[in-house]
C-alpha cells in the first residue's frame, strides 16, 4: 500500500469521477484507473463498484476509506512538521485581509512580527468580498481574514478573530427625507443602494444585503463608497468602525429598512491545511489562536 495509491482514492470519492481525479491530480485517467487497481488487487478487497456511472464506495470499501482519510490527514501534518522545521525566517509574509475588518486590531501583533523577525517583508493587501479567499486558494496569500462565505472548510483550517457589525446608512438629509420608522422596499427601491465590488476578479460581486429590484451603483471600496453615501447619492451598508465618528457627528444616519437588518459580520483567520508555514506565519497563527482561547 502506498501513498499515492491512498491519495488517488481519496481523488475519486472526492471528485466523484476518475476524470474528475485525474484532473484534481494532474495525471491521466488511465493511470488513475490502474492505481485503484492496483490498491485493490494488494489488498484483495474491492473498494468502488464500477457498476454505475460514478463509482460508489462498497461496503468494505467505506470502512478501508475513513481509515484511509485518518492516514492521509496523519501524513499532511507530519510533512508539514517536516517542513517547519526545515524551515528559516520567511522573505516575506502575505497577508489578505477583508476590508471589513478593523485593521487596528491586528497593527500590535504586525508591529511585534516586524521587531522579532526584521528580515522578513510584510505584504498586506486590503480586499474586498471574495478577494481574500481567492488569494488564499491561488497561494497569493499565506494567512486570509475574512468571513466563511464560499471556504472549503475540507482544505482550510480556520480560527475565529472577530465580529463586525454591519449596519444600512444614509447622509442627515436623506434620513431626514426619508423618516423614521421602517422604510419599506418600495421607498427605497428608487434610491441608489451602493455596494462595493470584489477583488477575486470580474465575477466577484456582493450577493449579501441585497435589495430586490433596487437600483445599485458599485463602487471599487469602503471608502469610496462612504464618500458617495455622504454626498446624498446613495445608502448602503457599512461596517461600524468606518462610520463611527460620521455617526457621531451626525453626518450619517442608520436607517431601518425592511428586509436589512443590521447584520453581525464574523471574521476568522485562515490558512491552507497542506501548508508549510515558516516561524513568522506560525507566530502570527499563534497570536490569533491565543487571542480566541481569551475571548
């Protein structure tokens, strides 16, 4: 038994398909096929029944496969234990953060890092919606915060950072046009919603807190979009922390609008499970894990 045989198993229930592992694996069906085979004939069992379109895991099969789950995941972690300790202090370190979380909160630990270990560059971007993620999954990025939307949890692992309250505003003349109470959709449907476009590339666009059959301007960021809601274009949702002096001055108004209820946005860091993290990511994973074991 060995261990690309294990991983060619895993492949096919996966993906469902030989082809689908072939292509998951980077090698030809054939030799997909064959390696199954193989596995197979060493142990004289019958692991898939090919009596179907997509094979389907027997009965001895489903046994041999959470054994065989339980092995891979033991030989991730102990390859990437081998890497951490082969490994230096990293060139650099890239962080993809959401544009919804309030980078104040991570300015301390980034501050620490950058004493501790000098020789290593630090590459923050800001993005938007699915912007983080994407990195992540491309290896543009080493850590992402941002929420779950859209996370295979399966290749992710994840620690929770922080909670950010989403909230609907409009400029002081807008509100006061608008009135108190509830505002039906009907009200709003004729006003401009802004919403902030994503940074994973030309499909990535919001789909939460969207107004049915309202009209909608998109704009490239929070801030951006902050300036449009204060020039009395537009209303839309942002996060507290970047109005809290605008609602403090009165400059924006929260306004209550059915179907858009101020919504509690969770953010959590995240990191590849098969990666090889060197002594400054794994510092930086510890910052976020000790800070979750206090909350």
């Amino acid at each position: 038994m060995k261990h690309h045989q294990l991983l060619a198993l895993d492949a096919v229930v996966a993906t469902g398909t030989f082809r689908g592992a072939a292509e998951r694996l980077n090698k030809s069906q054939s030799a997909i096929s064959h390696t199954i085979r193989q596995l197979e004939d060493e142990l004289e069992l019958k692991l898939l029944s090919r009596d179907t379109y997509r094979p389907t895991l027997t009965a001895e099969g489903r046994v041999f496969y959470r054994e065989a789950i339980r092995v891979l995941t033991e030989m991730r972690e102990l390859n990437a234990t081998a890497a951490r300790l082969r490994a230096h202090e990293e060139p650099e370190l890239r962080l993809a953060v959401s544009a919804t979380l309030p980078l104040d909160l991570l300015l301390p630990v980034l501050a620490d890092l950058g004493k501790s270990f000098p020789a290593t560059h630090l590459r923050l971007s800001t993005e938007m919606m699915g912007g983080p993620l994407a990195r992540l999954m491309e290896g543009r990025a080493d850590v992402a915060i941002a929420t779950l939307d859209g996370v295979p949890l399966e290749e992710v692992e994840t620690r929770p950072l922080a909670v950010v309250q989403i909230r609907p505003v409009a400029c002081r003349a807008l509100a006061e046009r608008l009135g108190p109470g509830t505002l039906p959709l009907s009200v709003l449907q004729a006003i401009p919603q802004i919403v902030v476009s994503g940074t994973a590339g030309p499909d990535d666009s919001q789909s939460r807190d969207l107004l049915p059959g309202a009209r909608r301007w998109t704009v490239s960021d929070f801030a951006a979009k902050k300036q449009v809601i204060l020039s009395g274009l537009g209303w839309g949702g942002m996060p507290d922390h970047l109005i809290r002096q605008e609602i403090a001055d009165g400059s924006l108004r929260p306004i209550a609008v059915d179907g858009f209820s101020p919504r509690r946005s969770e953010i959590f860091a995240m990191r590849r499970r098969e990666s090889s993290p060197g002594p400054v990511a794994n510092a930086l994973w510890k910052w976020v894990s000790d800070r979750n074991a206090t909350l």
